[in-house]
C-alpha cells in the first residue's frame, strides 16, 4: 500500500528544490555575463591583432582572397577570424554555464562540439589549399599543354582532380573528429 503525503509536505519539498536550484542559477547567470564580456573583449583583440599583423594582405598574397572571390564569397577574414575566437570562447563558457548548472548531458554535448571544432577548422583550411593548389595545377597545365587540343580540358581536369583529393581530405579529417 502506497503511503499518502500531504499536500504540504508536496509544496514544501517543492520550494526546497526551488531554493536549492537558485544558487547554481545564479552561478550560471554571471558565467554566461562575464564569458560574454571576455568573448567580445577577445574578439575585438583579435581583430586588432590581425589587421596590426595585416592577416588580410598576407591571404591577399597568398591568393586565398582571390580563390574565395571567384567561389562567389565575400567575408572579411579578420572578421571571420574574430567571430570564431568569439564563438570558440562562448562555446566554452556554455560548458561552464552547463556545468555549474548541473546538467551534466548538455555540458557533454558541449564537449564533443568543442572537441569537434578544431578538426572543422582543419578540414576548411584543407579545402582553401585545395583550391589554391588546384588552381595553381590548372594553370600549370594550361600553361604547358594550352595549345594543344584539349589543353583546356586536361587543365580543368587537373584542377578539379586537387579540389576532388582536398575535399575526400575534409571530409577524411571531419570523420575522424565524428568517431
């Protein structure tokens, strides 16, 4: 036979995980404060880094702008460097959020993205060489075989065959960070 509580013990317990719940809230509410404060305070160092560095004449030279213009992407890579410092930090802060929460599911969520993460980086940087690689394989080709019949073919063939190795990398490298 089942034992029967009152009502006011039910309520009673109730606001005692209430109250009990309130500190760790807390906890997680200036965490998630401060993390943001430190994230766009980081984001804006290091978008003053890398102009003081001039990141972006150093891609210019390099021709990875000129490949990301002619795949139809305009973004400012400084920008886009300071915003994956800033997301790569909250993404950590939400781990910390999480844990002083107590939901130890969602801060190993968290962590596997985190985990994640550098491998994602590796396998864009590996498509960015790919495409200049491929381009600069094209050319070649095109360069020595452009007047022969089918010198344009084989130049574009060339260079799809480098992007096509570049991107069975990426995807090699992501597999390897999924498991």
């Amino acid at each position: 036979m089942q034992e029967v509580v009152p009502l006011t013990d039910r309520l009673r317990d109730s606001f005692l995980q209430i109250v009990a719940f309130i500190p760790p809230l807390l906890a997680a509410l200036v965490i998630l404060f401060a993390g943001y404060l430190f994230a766009r305070l980081m984001r804006r160092g290091m978008a003053r880094v890398l102009a003081w560095l001039q990141f972006n004449r150093m891609l210019e030279r390099g021709g990875v702008l000129e490949a990301m213009e002619r795949s139809g992407s305009r973004v400012d890579p400084i920008g886009v460097m300071a915003n994956l410092v800033f997301w790569l930090i909250m993404f950590a802060v939400l781990l910390l959020a999480a844990q002083a929460l107590g939901f130890p599911a969602l801060a190993d969520v968290f962590q596997d993205l985190i985990g994640a993460i550098p491998s994602v980086i590796a396998a864009i940087v590996i498509i960015v060489i790919g495409i200049v690689l491929g381009d600069f394989v094209g050319g070649l080709i095109m360069a020595s075989a452009g007047s022969i019949h089918g010198g344009t073919g084989l130049a574009r063939i060339g260079r799809g065959g480098i992007i096509l190795l570049a991107l069975f990398m990426a995807l090699q490298q992501i597999r390897g960070a999924t498991g």
